[in-house]
C-alpha cells in the first residue's frame, strides 16, 4: 500500500510539523484547518506558530508543491487527525474536568463525505480512552456505504488507529522523527497500515498495541510527569517551612543512583501535562486518587507563590517605613509556561504576575525576553528590559529560568526565587 497523498485535519503545534515532515519526504500533502489565517499563512510558506526549524521545513515544502492548506478536506489516502481536546467548560469550581470531543466528532465528519475504500484514519490527538472507538462510530453512521474495522474487523473497507503525539514543544522537528510510537489500531491491519505510513519519516521505532492501551498510554506518560513534578512542588513549600534549601536537598538526593526528582517550580503550565491527567480522573475518579491529588497540588502551586509574595512586601514595607505599598514595585521575571520558549499559554507564571498585578496597589512590572508584547487581556503589567526590571523593581519574583536570567549577577534584598536560579545571590530565599 502506497500513501500518495496525505491529509492532517488541524495544522497547529503537532498537525504542521507532522504535515511539513511527510511533505519533506516528498508526499502529496493536503493540511485543513478551519483557520483561514492559518491556511493562507502556511499557502504563503509561513508559519502561524512558533517552532524551532519548522519555518524553513514549511517553505520548503510548500514551495516545492509538496504542502498546500485548505478550509475544506479533499479526497486522500490517509488522515491524520492533530485537532484540539480541551475541557468541557466547568460548571462549579472544584469539579472534575471534563474532555471535550467536538473538535474529533467535527473532523470526523469533515472527512466523512470524501472517505473511500481502503483510506487509513489515524487519531493524533491526546485522546481520553474510548475516543478512537467513539470516533469510529462516527465515521460509521456518516458513511453506511463503507465498512469500519470496529464491526468488519479485518476485512473493512476503512483502517482506524490511534497514534498519540508525543513530542516536546521546541524539539517538535526532531523528536517527531526520533521518538517511538505508540500505534493502537483497532485492529492488526489497521496497526500494519499505521506503521507503513509513519515509517515515512520515524527513525524510531512503531510499537503496535490496542487504541485503547495507546490513548491510556499517552495519558500516562504526562499523568506521570504530572506526579513527579507534584512531588517536587511539594517538597519546596515543606522544606519552606522548615527552613531548608529544596534546590540542594534535591541535588543531594538526586545523587542517590534510582532517585531522580524532577524540578519544582510556580506551577505546571502548558496544554498537556496540566489536561491530560483530567482525562484519566474524569473515566475513573474513584480509581485515580494520587494523579488527581498531583493535579490539585500543582494547581494549587501558583497561589502559594502569590503568598509569598504578599510575606515579601509586608518584609519590605517593615524595613522601609517611609515608603506607602503603592509605592512598592514588582518585577516578574518570565512570562512564559517553561523556559525558553514564547507560549504564554496556560501559563501559571502569567497567572501569577496577573495575580499580583490584580491585588497589588503598586506597580506590577514583567519582564518577558522571548516576547515583544503581551496579549491585549493582560493588563496592568508593564513588559519591560530586565536590566529596567532590576533597577526599578523593589521586589523581584523570578517565575521562569529563562537562559538570560541565569548568571545575572544583581544585589536586592526582596528575592522571591521559584526556579532557585538566584538562590545564592538571594537574601530572602523562598522556593
Ligand atoms: N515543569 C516543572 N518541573 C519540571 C519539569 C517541568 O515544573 O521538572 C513544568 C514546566 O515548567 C511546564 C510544565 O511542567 O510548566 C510542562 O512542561 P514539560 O516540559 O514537562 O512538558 P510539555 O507540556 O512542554 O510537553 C509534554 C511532554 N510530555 C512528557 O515529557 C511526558 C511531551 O513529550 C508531550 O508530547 C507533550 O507534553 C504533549 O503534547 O502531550
């Protein structure tokens, strides 16, 4: 079987990438999205996203007549579905999260008038277990002319697997080419089909399982990031309360040969490791109590830090009497929901520096080294140069270890230091 042409439904963070590396290898590349913005600025071979090396990968293909976006699905002989699953929204706070699947029933139902006979549909997207069969079911009652593997088995007209994204925003180019995969088809042609189509481009290895097995393992592999980094959220604020360094218990403890503690921090960020694990809680909450409880304890990490901040300018309005809270300025340093990166996304160091603007009379200042501006939502944080931020600030809250804050060598007394970059330099050290 030979995969002419290749369609990605949604041609965001994983959908582009994937699209411009099968266009790389020189096949016929079709990307739909419903964003025309997108679709014209990926038809002028540019990118909307950013990407390290995707921009050059992108021109290239779209170039050489290899890549082309559209609104609307065309005829292919295999789909790749790369579509957002966020959360259904939330009807009282503290409930459960739950995933929202309208953006894979719309794909699947975009596609459905152009299937034919032996088309390959693969799920791409970070999926709660049963969406693969959901969408099958789908797929079917669109199409009763064709035959889907859930009930044909074998012999279906039509080949459904599931094969979870699990590349590292930044390394997106690379590790879509070294990471393994993990093929769930539903059933063992449908695994086979998967494969030869991947081998395209994966230097990896494609490890076949069940959808099932391969939704839940996608969902492990964040919900136990997700946990390791709750454990080293919480060692911080208990070594806080008992006056130790969490940055050098953890280097010490580290150097025990099976102990490796990931790192904490003002909380977990992004559109993964803080979704994913919700997805598990939700199918079974009785079930998953330690990832629900990493969930609650990194959520709960950005308010800690905003606490911190308000012990900071009681300390400094203490050893500065003359001065009024309104005059007491705030620097944030990082933006950004990990290092050197832009994405302000989910961000719990932007929802920190928010917090603080929000509740502090002074002024709230951030410095943001990867962006140029910030979104027209943010208000009342003033973006500004690190070398202003350390001049002017009273009070200065390290949220990112962005490379251009590491080695800064500055004296203040009102350090509040999430990442232990200025832990040494620090005066009043928090973590
Ligand atoms: N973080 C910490 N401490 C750490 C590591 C990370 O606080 O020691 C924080 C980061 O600052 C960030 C958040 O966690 O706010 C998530 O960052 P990350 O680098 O751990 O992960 P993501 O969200 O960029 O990408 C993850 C990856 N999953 C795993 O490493 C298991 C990636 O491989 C997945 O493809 C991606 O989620 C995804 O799309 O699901």
């Amino acid at each position: 079987m030979l995969f002419e042409t290749i369609s990605v439904i949604g041609l965001g963070y994983i959908g582009l990438p994937t699209a411009a590396m099968f266009a790389s290898r020189k096949r016929k590349v079709i990307g739909v999205d419903v964003n025309r913005h997108a679709v014209d600025t990926i038809n002028k071979g540019q990118i909307h996203i950013v990407e390290p090396d995707l921009d050059m990968l992108v021109h290239t293909a779209v170039t050489e007549g290899y890549l082309r976006a559209t609104t609307e699905p065309e005829p292919a002989d295999a789909f790749l579905i790369a579509v957002p699953t966020p959360f259904l929204p939330i009807d009282n706070e503290g409930d459960t999260p739950k995933p929202d699947l309208q953006y894979i029933e719309s794909a699947a139902n975009a596609i459905a008038p152009v299937l034919k006979k032996g088309d390959l549909i693969i799920l791409e997207s970070t999926s709660p277990v049963g969406a693969t069969e959901q969408m099958a079911k789908w797929l079917a009652s669109a199409r009763v002319d064709l035959t889907f593997p859930q009930t044909d088995g074998e012999e279906s007209d039509i080949r459904i697997a599931h094969c979870p994204e699990r590349v590292l925003p930044g390394h997106v180019v690379r590790e879509l080419v070294e990471n393994d995969r993990v093929i769930g088809g539903i059933t063992n042609k449908c695994s086979q089909a998967a494969i030869e189509l991947y081998e395209t481009f994966v230097q990896g290895e494609c490890v076949i399982t069940n959808s099932r097995t391969a939704e839940m393992a996608k969902l492990t592999e964040n919900s136990c990031r997700d946990v390791q980094i709750a454990f080293a959220n919480e060692l911080s604020i208990i070594c806080d309360k008992l006056d130790i360094d969490v940055w050098e218990l953890i280097s010490l403890a580290n150097r025990h040969p099976r102990i490796n503690i990931l790192e904490p921090g003002p909380g977990v960020g992004g559109h993964c490791i803080a979704v994913d694990p919700w997805f598990i809680v939700s199918k079974t909450p009785e079930q998953a109590q330690l990832i629900h409880t990493a969930r609650k304890v990194n959520d709960s990490k950005p308010h800690w830090v905003v606490d911190k901040v308000k012990v900071a300018i009681a300390d400094f309005l203490q050893a500065n009497p003359d001065k009024t809270l309104k005059e007491v300025t705030i620097a944030c340093y990082g933006l950004a929901f990990k290092p050197d990166i832009d994405d302000l996304r989910e961000s719990p160091a932007l929802q920190i520096a928010q917090n603080i603007a929000k509740i502090h009379s002074g002024k709230t200042l951030g410095v943001e080294p990867n962006v140029h501006e910030l979104p027209k939502n943010v208000e009342d944080i003033e973006l500004i140069d690190i070398e202003i931020a350390i001049k002017k600030a009273d009070i200065h809250l390290l949220l990112v270890d962005h490379k251009e804050f590491k080695g800064k060598n500055f004296n203040a007394e009102f350090i509040v230091d999430t990442k232990g970059v200025w832990g040494e330099l620090c005066h009043q050290f928090l973590t």
